[in-house]
C-alpha cells in the first residue's frame, strides 16, 4: 500500500490512511489522512471522532507536546484500520484541540513500513517483501 506525502506542510509530511472504529463495531469511521511521527509516543485523534464512534472514554489524562506544554485529553480503546491490516483496541489519545490523527509508535512499531523522502511516498510493506528484506539480515 503506497500513500503519498501531504504537501499540508513544508517539508512534506508522511502519511497513511486510516480509518477508525470502537469494539468492532460497524461503521468505522470516515478516512483520515494520518500523520506517520516516529517521535510520537502514543497514536491521538480528535476527541470529536471518539465520540462520533460513541466509544467509551478510558481515563482522563494529559498531552505534553514537544514544546513542553501540556492539556488534557481522554484515553479510548479504539480499533485501526490501515489498508486491509486491522488493530484492535490501540491505546489512543483524543484530543479537543487537535482535527489530524497521528500514528505515534504505540501503532508505528507493529508496521513494516518504509518511508521514502526522495518518491514522498509512505508504503505498507507486504508479507513477501518483508520476509526478503528480513533474510537479507541473516
């Protein structure tokens, strides 16, 4: 699965598509256009899309930023969909102040992906190619 960089930003940001959903049930949600942020420790959506999903809020909690301040935002369980690759109940942060989901590594980490700056393009390794790169390692 190949997605290409969003040029929202300068430089162009990776991104994959995402669609969201809560405890298996149907209808996900609509596809969002996720940021890949490999410095992000945890994966956040808008507060706004858990609710719509009428998922049940975890635990309240806080959001530090990478300029050191912080708000508050709510913990859900929700499942993430990218490509035909399914994750249930990832740990997400939902966030008020926020309209874009990003994919921190609690997601980005159980992803064979490769990103590539010079095509700007984000793709989903599939199995065989992920098996010959990993043998290449041997």
């Amino acid at each position: 699965m190949k997605t290409r960089y969003t040029q929202k930003y300068n430089p162009p940001v990776p991104v994959l598509r995402v669609r969201l959903g809560y405890a298996g049930n149907q209808p996900l949600s609509d596809s969002y256009e996720a940021i890949v942020d490999t410095g992000a420790d945890a994966t956040i959506v808008p507060e706004e899309v858990a609710r719509k999903l009428k998922a049940t809020p975890l635990n309240p909690g806080q959001l530090l930023t990478q300029w050191g301040d912080s708000h508050p935002i709510t913990i859900y369980l929700l499942d993430v969909q990218i490509g035909d690759l399914v994750l249930p109940g990832v740990v997400v942060a939902a966030d008020a102040e926020t309209d874009e989901v990003v994919l921190g590594r609690n997601i980005l980490n159980k992803l064979p992906l490769f990103l590539d700056g010079p095509l700007q393009q984000t793709d989903l390794l599939d199995d065989e190619t992920v098996k010959r790169l990993r043998a290449r390692q041997d």
